[in-house]
C-alpha cells in the first residue's frame, strides 16, 4: 500500500516508534529512523523487511538538528510523505518542585519537535497533495495525572497542534491526526512495572496488575504492534476523510 512513499519516524530505534516504523515498512514504505536506542539494531529490524532505511541522530531538542535531519531525508528519499511525530521524554515531580530544565527538555522534545517536523514537511507534502501526519500524543492529551505537568502540557498541546495542521489542511490530500495510547508494554514501561515490584515487594505480575488496575479498564497493555497497525490506517485509502482526531487506544481509560 505505501510502496515508494517514505516514512520519517522520531524515536524510533526502540518502543512505540520501532513498532510503527516496521509496520509502515511491512506495507511498503522506506523508514527513516530516529533516535538514541539501539541503532543497529533497529535498522536491522526494518531492512529485514524489504525496504530502504535511513538514521539521523538529530536532538529532537534542537531546531537547527531537526531541519537537518529533514533535509537529509529529502536528499536521500526525495520528500518525507509520511511523518510520526514519536519522540519523547518523561520525568515526575509536583508543579512547586518541578525542575525548570526538565520543564524545558519536556515541552521541547515532547511538543516543539512536532511542530519543527510539521513545518519542515508540510510544503512537499501540499505540492504533492498527498501527505500523512500522525502526532503519536497520550491519554495524558486527553486527560491529566497528577505529577505529569510538563508531559501532560506537551501532550495536550499536540493534540492542539494537529487539530489546526489538519484544518489548516482540510481541502487537501494531506492530513494530520494524533494517536493516544494508554499504557504501552515498552521497555521504558516495563523499567516502572520492576520498580514497582521492588519496592512494594510484589511480584511483576502483581506489579503489572497493580500499575494498569489505577486507570486501564481493560487490565492489558496496548502494544507497539497494534498502534503501528492503527498507524497504517490512517495512512491508507480509508482514513482519507479522518482529520483532527485524537484516537485513543487506551483499554477505556478515558471512557471512565
């Protein structure tokens, strides 16, 4: 389906954004891979698909790294068709004692990155009128949690950005939407499920049970699997007309 298009994914070397990659790559498209993670590894993954991969290192923290990184998938792919927005960082603590450099790295990886790429993308993508912006958000863009302001601001905040990329686009072959996961089992996840056990003692079953029992109905993690395949949705013939939406692939938490 996405033979001869190019997907450039932000946090891509492990995770959530390895999974949409290599599900974008199974319907054709060549990946352009970003991140700190397992390089290698991930390209490795990807090209064992059958498609072209490219890497660029670019600190999703830095404009100027960012607009090299896009130029660079241009020289080497011709233009970024579809781009996924994946990239970011967490840290916790209440609003009074939130340190202002973590306040900072948050909202400019989690939320300014997005719309450095977007900007970067957008002209191609009208010339071609054909293009697909999948802003990877959070149930924390839907609703809040305590101790999460910097991520659940940013993570708001691209929610935002992709209802006015998708207006400001409406009449056009180009869309934008924002997928918003719930709990996801990646390795980041399952480094706070094995705190968790320790230091409550339990076991990572009951770990597991406890960490989605707070907010996800459904007591099961979401996959990078299945948000990559929702990924591909919105890429294909049938998603033409989806503009703006923020889906949220959580196990019913913010139905509650």
């Amino acid at each position: 389906m996405l033979k001869n298009k190019t997907a450039l994914v932000t946090g891509s070397t492990s995770g959530i954004g390895l999974g949409i990659a290599k599900a974008l790559a199974r319907q054709g498209a060549n990946i352009v891979l970003n991140g700190f993670g397992e390089v290698e590894a991930a390209k490795a993954e990807v090209a064992a698909l059958g498609v072209k991969v490219a890497y660029h290192g670019a600190d999703m923290s830095q404009p100027a790294e960012i607009e090299a990184m896009m130029q660079a998938a241009a020289a080497e792919f011709g233009q970024v068709d579809i781009l996924v927005n994946n990239a970011g960082i967490q840290h916790v603590a209440s609003v009074q004692d939130f340190p202002l450099e973590r306040w900072d790295a948050i909202i400019a990886i989690n939320l300014s990155s997005a719309f450095h790429t977007t900007r970067l993308a957008l002209p191609a993508m009208q010339a071609a009128n054909w293009g697909r912006i999948i802003n990877v958000a959070s149930v924390h863009g839907l609703v809040g949690s305590a101790q999460k302001s910097a991520y659940v601001a940013a993570k708001h905040g691209v929610v935002g950005l992709t209802k006015v990329t998708a207006l400001e686009n409406a009449t056009t072959g180009v869309t934008c939407n924002a997928i918003c996961p719930g709990w996801v089992l990646t390795p980041l996840v399952q480094k706070q499920v094995d705190a968790k056990a320790a230091a409550l003692g339990l076991s990572n079953a009951e770990a597991t049970k406890l960490l989605l029992g707070e907010k996800e109905p459904s007591m099961q993690f979401t996959t990078p699997e299945e948000l990559g395949e929702l990924a591909v949705f919105f890429c294909s013939p049938a998603a033409n007309n989806v503009r703006g939406v923020a889906w949220n692939m959580d196990g019913g938490w913010t139905a509650q």
